[in-house]
C-alpha cells in the first residue's frame, strides 16, 4: 500500500535520511525500530507530506503522495500521537470526533458525539469520560483518548508514533494489545515508530530497523532475533558494544 524508494531529506548539513527504501503491505502492521535522531519521525512525516523530501518517490496505492487531492488523502489516515497532543480546551469527546465535526468528514453533532463515545468504549473507556477535560485524566486514559480519535474516522492506515512512552508496563501491555485488535478488527494497515520492543513483538508483522538514514534490515518479525545483522541485533538486545556508537 505504502512504498518509499530511494528518499533522502538533509536539513542543512543534517542528512537525515540517505536512500530510505521500505515497503508496507496492505492490512499488515510494520513496526520502525532504531535509535533517536535515525529519522523514524521524519520519514513517517514524509509519508504524510508534512515534510517534503529532497529526492525519492513516495507513493500510496500507487500514487505520488505528494500530488492529486490533499484532504481526500489526509482522510484516509489516522494517528496516534506521540504526546497524546489532545486539545486541553476540548472535552473528550471533542477531542475524539474533531475530524467529525469538520472538513469532508463532518457529521452531525449528535451523530459525532455518539460515535466518539463508541469509539471510547472500544478502548475501554466508559461514557461518562467523554465530557471531561484531559487534564481529569491520567497518562493511560488520555493515550487511549488519542487512540479512540486515531480509529473515529475509520481510517484505512493508521500511524503511531511511540504509543506507549511514558506508561507503565501494565499500561504499556494493554495499549500494545488495543493496537493490535483494533488493526485486526479493522484491516487496516498499520505503521508504528517505537523503541519498546515489547510493543514491537506484540503489535508486529513486519520489522524494520533504521539506521544513519538507510534501512538495515526488514522482515517478519518471527525472524528478527536469528537475523544476523549486527545493527538489529545489538538493538533489540540492548548492547553497548557494537556498530552502533553508543553516545556518552
């Protein structure tokens, strides 16, 4: 569904990404591993057009992302932000169904609001959380707010970037496992950037590991632990000593 080839994007002397080339499947979920500063965020915004890339192509279902209808394009995907980044001045609820209330996708309020708390309770949250603020929730229920929006439009790609920072491990386990049913149920396909590697065995079909701006290794994930790559494996294990420089 989703093809990068040969991309590149510096900003000044910064060469960030250096030929990035990645293939995800439709309804399959990949998951980018790789050190902070690698470019994990900035190819994921490539994706989305939020960053133009200096070179390369990027293409959805075949077509250059960069071209044709914005707002059709936009509406065909949904994210999970890294922050949660909800609205504080929104209640839940608005929060969840902000792309229902506006743009191509707007319905009715009373349609929008039913269907945001539909979208709650999928994710475990109870009715009488949609009309309070973030601020009345804790880290848990607010990632799971932003997960509830990320699903509200019935996206047919959805993103995430680093869903389960800051939780704890409990928590962690329990966003890994909405992510996952929520994607299966869905069919949607799915590209996630994290460094828990727990989220990684519990959410992924395929793994890639981006490194110095280029793609080391992809696969499926039953493979990634007999890979034979220095770079992965010194990754997913923790080391110190390896290619990868640890900086001190």
């Amino acid at each position: 569904m989703i093809e990068l080839h040969n991309v590149h994007k510096a900003f000044g002397s910064n060469r960030v990404l250096r030929g990035v080339d990645l293939t995800i499947p439709s309804a399959t979920s990949l998951v980018i591993i790789g050190g902070s500063g690698t470019g994990k965020s900035v190819a994921l915004k490539c994706i989305l057009g939020l960053i133009r890339p200096d070179s390369g192509t990027i293409t959805l279902d075949g077509q250059d992302v960069t071209k044709g209808d914005r707002d059709a394009f936009l509406a065909r995907f949904g994210m999970l932000f890294q922050g949660g980044a909800l609205f504080d001045s929104l209640p839940v609820w608005q929060n969840v169904a902000f792309r229902l209330l506006r743009g191509s996708l707007k319905r009715p309020l009373p349609e929008a609001r039913d269907i945001a708390i539909e979208k709650l309770r999928r994710v475990g949250l109870k009715p009488d959380v949609a009309d309070k603020f973030p601020a009345e929730l804790s880290g848990g229920m607010q990632k799971r707010v932003g997960l509830a929006r990320a699903i509200a439009a019935e996206p047919e790609i959805i993103f995430f970037d680093e869903p389960t920072t800051g939780l704890d491990p409990i928590m962690a386990g329990v966003i890994n496992d909405l992510i996952r049913e929520i994607v299966t149920e869905m069919g949607a396909t799915a590209m996630t950037i994290t460094h828990d590697m727990t989220s990684v065995r519990a959410i992924a079909d395929n793994v890639a590991m981006l490194h110095d701006g280029v793609i080391k290794w992809t696969g499926p994930v039953s493979e990634m632990d007999h890979s034979g790559d220095p770079y992965l494996d010194q990754f997913i294990h923790g080391r110190a000593e390896g290619p990868i420089e640890a900086v001190r």
